[in-house]
C-alpha cells in the first residue's frame, strides 16, 4: 500500500432486500503494515533532501561529468607532449633523467615513469617551487630521440595534467580549498539517503505490469510521464549512485576519517613496503615522493654508490614487476628505489618492490593479493571513483552515471513543479511509524549520523526548519480562529 492508494474505510455491509439487489461480495481491507507506516515519512525525506540538496549534487554531477571526459580530452590537448613516433631503440632511463635534468636544473627528480606503450613519451617528475604543492613538473621525454617535448604539472598518482587536475579541483572543493570540500562531502552524505529512499518509493508502488517498472511511460507530457521517468532511470542507476556516495566519503574530510579508523580496526589498512637500506635511519615507507634528491645516472651519488633506474628497473622485473605501466621512484637518502606497477586496470598489476641503489638487491616485496581484502577494495573502489579502473569503460560509465543524476534532478524538480502547492506527506509521518520500528530507526539514524557528521548536521538543521515551520503555522491557525 502507498500513500497514492489509501485503504478504504471498512463500513457494515448493508442487508439484502427485495429492491436492492445483493452486492457482490468484497475482500476483506487490506491491514496496514510497515511500509504503509514508513512511507510518508520516506517520502517527507526524500521531498526535502532532494529539494534543498540538489543544487549540491547537481554541482556533482556536472563536474564529475566533465571529469570524466577529461581523460580523452587530456589525450588530445596534450598529444604533443604525450605521444612521438614509434623509434627503433630507447634510450636508458638515466639518459632520459639526465636530459630531463639539464632541462629544468632547478628541479629535483623524484621519480620516472617510462611509456607504457610504444610511441609514449617518458615521463620524469621533479620536486620544483614553481609548481603548486603536492604537484610535480612533468618533463616530458622522447625516449627515442632524447627530445623534450615540453613541461607541465602533473598531479596525483594518476598523473593528472592541468585540464583535468582543474576540473578534478572543481569537483572535489569548488577551487575553495578545505572550506569547499564541505560541499562535496554534504553531497556524497546525501546521494545514498536520497538514491535508496527514492528505489524503496519506485518498489512500493503500485502498477499494473512489472515492465513499468523498469521502462518509462510514453504519451504526452504529464507529471505522472515525468515520475515514470524518474523512477525507472534512477532504478537503473541507483547501484552505480550508492557506490559512488561510498567511494567519494572514503576521502572526504570527516566520514573519510571515522571509514579509515574502521578500516583500520578491522584489520583492512592498506600494507606498505620497506625501503629503508640496511644501516640506515629508519623512518618513512615506500610511499615518499623522493625529495631528498638523489642525483642518479652515473655510478656514484652524494649518498654513495648508485646502480641507476636501469638497473633497479631490471632487478624489479627479476622479481616479478612485469607491469608494462610502471613508476621508478628514486632513492631518498637512506632509502632504496621504489619500482611500483601502476595498472589498475583488470586484472590489476599493483606489485611493488624496493630495490638496494648500492647493489641492486632486492629490499622489499609487497604485492597486491597480499593485501587485507578492505584495502583491496578501498583500493578498487577509489580507482573506479576516479575514472581510472577498467579506463575508458569505467569513464564512459561515470559520464553515464553523471548524465542520469543531472536528469533524475531535473525530473525531480520538474514533479515539484507541477505538483504545486501540495504536498508530498504532512508532517507529523514519525508518528505513524509504530515504536517497535520507530526505535531501531532513530537508534540507526543517530550512529550513521554521527559516523558521517555532515549528514547527521544538515538533519538536524532539516528538522529544525521543519519544527520552525509546523509552530509558525500553528500561530497562524490560531490567529485565524481567535
């Protein structure tokens, strides 16, 4: 039963008579059950976190849309410095370092990745105070010719160049910094509560044949044309929508604390390597960015003898890094080359090892399938968030998933539209809701409340409005009858 579908009052069934014919027997009304109970008070949330919200994950969407086409669009604003014609031989690592080096003096390199295909430039990131934080300058190599095809910031362990690391800016903080993650946190707090509330408001009601379910209604233009629409795209994305709340919380800037404190707890922290060289001070993990400066290509550096990245990128094949996507992060002092494999598309190649610059032996392994199976799919979880697991699919499905939030927005809007000056539920539906589920429900409510803050604040102050609401219009009825 819906809200759309009240149950008839129940009324004494009238005597058979000469003049009135027997009518024919009725079933029995239906008993009010749970949903019947908890739906206005589903349908009240879903009204308002999906009125006062939407601007916030309309926002969302927009950008991840752009963010997702950004990779393609990466690939051919920056062509020049991402792709040469295919040579006979390579040039070594250490050549290319070199040649990066002389390039820009000022800069210090911390790591190199290789092409990963033919006709790839190389690609030797430096530490330089010109580039904004957390941001190295890529110098972008031919490995063929030894020519440098120009210079940008590259960001992130993706390698973000500047057209995506903007939109990616603008996605996660607006350009606003901490204060603008606020806004991407409440819409990531939000979109699970109003994708599930919407699916249990499209299942409960009524139809007359399953495909309505999943297919939309034609005819002409109406409200219920619209809600047919509304309904069955965000059934079909509803999933993706969930999996996405949940990625994007797990970095966010308080739920993404209290997600890693459980994860932790439970054992599901992500593993890291060793690189620290025998004798010396121990501290850090495999995971610096190498900006202690190791100068490398030749036999020796400051820190003493130096195989070179050719070398530490042979013993790291030795030891089953095979990848052909691979990043060589050079030795900080008292540390070893880090060689990870950087493929996150299936089957994932994220094996890493740390390898001795004296002798190239081999200091450390960590591979991927020896990780706990929460940071595994952390891991995948963030990658496929962030458009980089499964490549172009997995960013044709982020468009898509994007384009149907955009639209289930729009229709939502376009049903409050139309349907004015009604309502969807009258306050007060708590109180419909027997004890015995309303209990369990406010006990759920108050801990997911409290482990995702923004939420559970934008309630309260959802609530508040609504209480300011009810008593303004009970001074007025009062006024009225006075």
């Amino acid at each position: 039963m819906t809200i759309d579908d009240p149950v008839r009052p129940e009324t004494p069934e009238a005597p058979p008579s000469e003049t009135t014919p027997t009518a024919a027997p009725t079933a029995p009304p239906r008993r009010a059950g749970t949903w019947s109970a908890l739906r206005p008070l589903v349908l009240r949330l879903h009204f308002f976190a999906g009125v006062l919200l939407a601007p916030f994950l309309l926002v969302a969407a927009a950008s991840g849309l752009l963010y997702a086409l950004s990779f393609q669009a990466e690939r051919v604003v920056y062509a020049h410095e991402l792709e040469v014609p295919v040579g006979d031989t390579a040039l070594p690592l250490s050549q290319q370092v070199n040649i990066a080096r002389e390039v820009n003096p000022s800069g210090t390199v911390t790591a190199v990745w290789p092409g990963a295909e033919p006709g790839a430039t190389t690609r030797v990131l430096m530490a330089d105070p010109d580039v904004p934080e957390d941001t190295s300058l890529a110098v972008f190599v031919d490995p063929y010719t030894g020519d440098v095809r120009g210079q940008l910031p590259s960001y992130g362990s993706s390698g973000a160049l500047p057209l995506r690391t903007w939109i990616d800016g603008l996605h996660r903080d607006l350009h606003l910094g901490d204060l603008g993650r606020n806004y991407s946190e409440l819409a990531a707090s939000w979109l699970w509560v109003v994708a599930l509330g919407g699916l249990l408001l499209w299942l409960g009601r009524r139809r007359g044949n399953r495909r309505a379910l999943f297919v939309p209604e034609g005819g002409p233009a109406s409200r219920r044309r619209t809600l047919s629409w509304h309904g069955s795209v965000g059934l079909w994305a509803v999933t993706g929508l969930v999996l996405l709340s949940a990625t994007g919380l797990t970095w966010s800037r308080y739920a993404g604390e209290n997600i890693g404190a459980v994860q932790d707890g439970l054992g599901g922290a992500t593993p890291t390597l060793s690189a620290t060289v025998d004798g010396a001070a121990a501290g850090g993990s495999s995971e610096h960015e190498g900006h202690g400066g190791a100068h490398t290509g030749g036999d020796t550096t400051a820190q003493g003898p130096d195989i070179g990245p050719d070398r530490a990128l042979e013993a790291a094949r030795a030891a089953g890094v095979d990848s052909p996507r691979i990043s060589v992060v050079l030795p900080a002092e008292g540390k070893g080359y880090v060689v990870k494999e950087t493929d996150t598309q299936f089957p994932l190649q994220l094996d890493s090892v740390a390898v001795d610059p004296a002798d190239g032996a081999v200091l450390d392994r960590l591979a991927f399938a020896d990780y706990p199976l929460l940071a595994k799919l952390t891991r995948i979880g963030i990658d496929a968030h962030t458009g980089v697991f499964l490549g172009l699919f997995n960013q044709l499905a982020l468009a898509a998933l994007a384009l149907s939030l955009i639209l289930l927005i729009c229709w939502g809007y376009r049903m409050w539209w139309l349907r004015r000056p009604g309502r969807p539920a009258a306050r007060g539906a708590w109180r419909r809701v027997p004890a015995t589920l309303l209990l369990p429900l406010a006990a759920g409510t108050a801990l997911v409340a409290w482990f995702v803050p923004l939420l559970g604040l934008s309630l309260l102050l959802f609530l508040a409005v609504d209480l300011a609401l009810a008593l303004v219009s009970r001074l007025r009825a009062r006024s009225r009858t006075s």
